[in-house]
C-alpha cells in the first residue's frame, strides 16, 4: 500500500478523476499556478527567518522582503498560469509583500518561541502493523514559553475558514499524531494557521479520543480509496486549477472548442446544440408566464363581466371557483402543532406519505446514523436517469456571437 498525504486524501474526497490521473495513472503536467508560486515565495522566506534565528540572527523585515523579491525574480518563469485575467504577477509579487510585512509587524524579533524544525518532514504509521503511512511536512515546528508544542502552518489563500471549520480539519491533527510518535512524552499540543492575507491565527486542540477517531476516519478512507473501481470527475469551482481539464468528461468539449474562431466556434455541432437547447428553455419560460399573464387577465374578464365562460375562435374557457382546504408546509406556523394533533388522535397513518425524494437527499446529505442509513438502504435499489442542466457561463467566459 502506498504512503499517503493529506493532500492526497484532499485530491480524492474533492475530485477522485483528478485522483486517479495524477497517483494512479502518474500522469505528469508542469502546470504551475501563480497562487502555488506566491505560497512558496512566502514559505520559503518565513522558513530562512526562523532557520537564521536558530543559528542566531534575527532578520530585519527589509531583509525578508528582500530574500523574497530574489526568490520571486529567481525562480519566476513565464510558464506559470494566472487562472484570473484581471490579474498580473506583480499583483501576486506585491500580494505576498504585504503578507510578510503583516506577520512582522506582529511576531517581530521572532525570537518569543524555540523553533524545533522548519519544513519538517513526518512518516509515520496510523497502525500497529504499519499497514498505513502517513508522510507530511510541518512548516514549524515550535517549542511555546508554557512548554506546549504548537505545529505552525502557514496559509496564503483567500479563504478565511470558520473556528469549526479548523477544528476539524484533518492535515496538522494527523501531523499531532506523527509527533507524539517520535516525542512519545510530549502532553499538551496546539495546532496553529496563520493566515496571512488576514492578519489572522487560528488554534485548535485535539484531545486522545479526537485522534483516535482520526485515525479510524482515515485508515477507513484509504480502505476505500484502495477499494475504488471508479473515479468519477466532481464538477466544481476548484476546476480552474486543475491541470488536466484536456481528460475530463467536465471540461474536455470546453477543451476543445476554445481554439475555434468565432464561425467555426458557433456551428460546432456540441456548441450548436446547447445554444438551441438554452433557446427552447427561454422560449419555454417566457411562455409559462405570459400564459400565467393571459390566465390571470382570463379571470379577471369574468369577473369584471359576470359570466363563467368565455368564448373564443375555435375555443372557449369556463371558469369555475373552487374551494379546497390548505394546511400548513413543512416551515410555515402551526405545521408541528398540526402534526402533533393527528398523531395523539391516532391518524397519522392514514395521511402521511413518504417523501422519496427528500429521503434520498437526506441519505446523500449524511444527516442520519450509518445504522439507520444501512437498514433504509435495503429498501432502495440503484437507477440511472439522465437530465440536462443550463447554468450561465461566467462573463470571462462568454464567447462573441
């Protein structure tokens, strides 16, 4: 069995196509992002401050931002991708400035804590048998004046995750576990991100059992990862950085047509066939509700005229009042205390219904136990519909007619 990562268990729970094309088929792309360019340029800098503290220099902030400008210039090549065209490099360059300069402004001298290690690399079993590995690497690893082990990480993105959204994450408490191995003695650990673009560090704590259900929750996803005879492609907005969009069923036709002219791009046969299908649905749409507009004029004749039927050319409409009993929806007031009523009454049963439907979804949502999910699935039986959704695509996106 193969050692795995958390970004390896991260690309198969987000995309198990992009998976298999990359651990599986071992498909090599160079592609580059300008957000992983910026991430490294800061990581690398932040790693020289702390390794010179550990040799006994602290850095002045200049001289940080000088390293990084050096690495940027250095390493910079014209092959990285900027998935935003509203972007240029020297935004990210001066992006990751600001970045560096915020952390200094709060952690300068940078001497308050003992850095244990930086770009710590981790390989450590999740069981006894050492049947599964995990390897990472730790971007500090730090010893805090009250004697806890805090692991540090740094994180360059746009995203600014909730307090619970940290407390579950799985990469640093797997890293917990990958230390209390090799310092079995060490007690009280924090785990701390610091998000740069924000100014912001989150901590979290995991207690044993946390860990042990880790572990469990782990070791049970590279059993399936392991198991899988399929991977399907998971359409989402994380698409624009993948880089193999020329292999997958989701992005493979955009692919395609990209390089046509706009002659050839309108009478290509897929693009064709869309933008008649997007035309039938609007045409669909706009005449639902001018017949809803024609209805409601149709009533309001009768009304103003007295009369229950309305003769047209070849046709004619009768309208009829009706009076039927509405109780109230799921989320609308009075729906439990109506519930509650039949049930003591005894008649529930006979007007209650299963909704399918939103069992399916709640299936699929994961809002029930696994116990009551399998004793439900035996009732249920695999079925393959086909449907076909329009979404709009992004203004960048758009094509000229």
């Amino acid at each position: 069995m193969p050692v795995y990562s958390h970004s390896r268990l991260d690309t198969y729970r987000q995309c198990p196509l992009r998976f298999k094309l990359r651990y599986i088929d071992r498909i090599k792309r160079d592609a580059e992002t300008i957000e992983a360019f910026l991430g490294t340029a800061v990581h690398e800098t932040l790693q020289k401050c702390y390794e010179d503290i550990r040799r006994g220099k602290l850095d002045r902030p200049d001289e940080l931002l000088d390293f990084y400008r050096d690495t940027w210039q250095g390493k910079w090549h014209d092959e990285i991708a900027i998935p935003r065209p509203d972007m240029a490099a020297e935004h990210y360059q001066k992006l990751g400035e600001k970045m560096l300069l915020g952390y200094c402004r709060r952690f300068a001298p940078f001497d308050a804590d003992i850095t244990v290690a930086t770009e710590m690399m981790l390989n450590f079993p999740l069981d006894g048998e050492g049947k599964y590995r995990m390897m990472g690497y730790i971007d500090r690893l730090v010893r805090a004046p009250d004697g806890a082990w805090e692991i540090h990480d740094y994180k360059t993105g746009a995203h600014l995750p909730a307090q619970a959204e940290a407390d579950s994450d799985r990469q640093l408490a797997l890293y917990q576990i990958g230390i209390k191995q090799k310092w079995p003695d060490i007690e009280k650990v924090r785990l701390i991100w610091h998000y740069l673009a924000f100014e912001k560090d989150i901590v979290s704590t995991r207690t044993e059992a946390d860990l042990s259900k880790l572990t469990a929750e782990t070791t049970a996803l590279i059993d399936e990862i392991e198991q899988a005879t399929e991977f399907p492609p998971n359409d989402t907005n994380l698409c624009g950085w993948c880089e193999y969009p020329d292999l997958c069923p989701c992005r493979k036709h955009e692919c395609t047509v990209a390089a046509l002219p706009p002659d050839k791009f309108k009478n290509e046969t897929g693009v064709s066939l869309v933008n008649r299908y997007a035309e039938l649905k609007d045409q669909a749409a706009q005449i639902d509700a001018e017949t809803e507009e024609v209805k409601q004029a149709i009533i309001d004749y009768a009304q103003r005229e007295g009369v229950t039927v309305i003769r047209g050319s070849n046709r004619k409409a009768s309208i009829r009042k009706q009076q039927k009993m509405k109780f109230p929806g799921k989320s609308d007031e009075g729906r439990e205390e109506l519930e509650c009523t039949l049930m003591a009454a005894g008649k529930w049963p006979d007007v209650s219904q299963l909704d399918t439907a939103e069992l399916a979804k709640a299936i699929e949502r994961g809002d029930w136990d696994e116990k009551l999910v399998d004793e439900v699935a035996k009732y249920s039986r695999l079925e393959e519909t086909t449907a076909i959704y329009l979404s709009k695509l992004k203004e960048d996106e758009a094509r000229e007619e």
